[in-house]
C-alpha cells in the first residue's frame, strides 16, 4: 500500500509565492551610463546579461533589480563576487516579493558593503533595506513595465521599516524657465533662455532613488579624488 503525503497549504503557498519567473535579465542603459539589470531569477545568466550590455568597468553605476526575483538554493559564490567586485557603485532594488537565491544574494552582498538596499523588506524578513520605500506589489509591477508610468492602485503599500522622506517629483531646469516666464517673472534685461525639451521623469519611487544616489555618488567621488 502507497503511502500518501500530505504537504501543509501554508508550505505549499509559500512555494508556489518564491518561483519568480524564468524570462531572461533584462538590462538597459539609463542617464549618466547608469546600468540597470532585472532579473526574473538569479542564475548564471544573470552574469552574462551584464557583461553583454556593459563588457567594462566605465559605468555611471549600477541598479540590479531584484524585485519579484527568486531562484532555487543560494547564489553561486561566483555571482556574488562578480557584483561584489565592481569597481561601480551598487544598489540593489527588493520589495516582499524578493525571495530565495535572489534574497540571499542582496543580504550578502549588504552584509559585505558591496552594495545599498533599497525598497521594502521581504515576506521572510531576510534582509532590511537601508533606504526603506514601500511600495505594493501591483504597483511595483507597473513600474517595472514601464518606469515612467503612473501607477495608481487599491493595494497598501507595506509599512516602512524606517524614517523616510516624501518622495518629491523631479523637476528639469527647462520646467522651471518655461514655469518662471509663465508667472511673469522673467527678467527683459536678462539673456534669451531657450528651454529644453522636457526629460521623462522617473516615476518609479525605488528606481528613482537609486538613481539619484548613483548621480550624487559620481559628484562626490571627483570632488573626493
């Protein structure tokens, strides 16, 4: 007689939330030559997407979207050196969804100081973000389709794990010319500004932030030496 095994809902929940996905990385250059690399899963792959869109070290920074990323076991001693190892600066997204290899990979490479953890701690609480911003999974999933878009659900965002400030839209210096004359204080005497075509504003709160502190990081480092 076979004998029948019986797992409990609860395990096999948790399962089923921590497969992530098998698309390929995705990666793709933003401003300043800040790269950003999504990854579905942690695998080897993960490596080579990288080395394909940025084979050198002359990289604004870089951003390794973990979001929604699981994997199976740990992540191979070899991925975590290799992000660990660049000379760029490194921030890591995560929000609840963040599990298995994937977890593990942001918890070691905050543990080692080789990279900044930003967005909201996981479901299993392997890892607190260093800048919390908490955001819902639906809108998180807008975000990544599309970073620009405005995302606007039902779905509470998970409670910060620290103080944070409101995240404040960014305005290009062409806005505030174009806004100034509108209000009638612009200046006859002053030189003709001609403004600017409007940048496309990050509207990814996680994103952004990583973003910034990548633009701020390569500032100081001139100006450091």
């Amino acid at each position: 007689m076979k004998k029948r095994i019986f797992f409990p809902l609860a395990v096999v929940a948790a399962v089923s939330v921590c497969l992530g996905n098998d698309s390929a990385p995705a990666a793709f250059v933003l401003g300043n030559g800040i790269i950003c690399v999504r990854a579905g899963s942690v695998t080897e792959n993960l490596m080579e997407k990288f080395r394909s869109e940025a084979p050198t070290n002359s990289t604004g920074g870089i951003i390794l979207d973990l979001r929604f990323a699981a994997g199976g076991g740990i992540p191979t001693a070899s991925t975590t050196e290799f992000f660990a190892g660049r000379k760029s600066p490194l921030v890591i997204l995560v929000n609840r969804q963040t599990c298995g290899a994937a977890a593990d990979l942001a918890a070691q490479l905050q543990a080692t100081g080789a990279g900044l953890v930003i967005g909201s701690s996981n479901s299993t609480g392997a890892f607190q973000p260093d800048i919390a911003v908490p955001t819902s999974a639906a809108d998180d999933k807008i975000f990544q389709a599309n970073p620009y878009a405005l995302a606007i659900t039902n779905e509470p965002a998970p409670v910060a794990t620290n103080t944070l400030l409101s995240f404040v839209d960014h305005t290009s210096e062409a806005d505030l010319v174009r806004r100034k004359i509108k209000d009638g204080d612009s200046d006859d005497a002053g030189p003709v500004v001609r403004a600017e075509p409007a940048r496309p504003v990050i509207r990814d709160p996680a994103l952004a932030r990583a973003v910034d502190l990548l633009k701020a990081l390569a500032i100081l480092r001139p100006a450091h030496g």
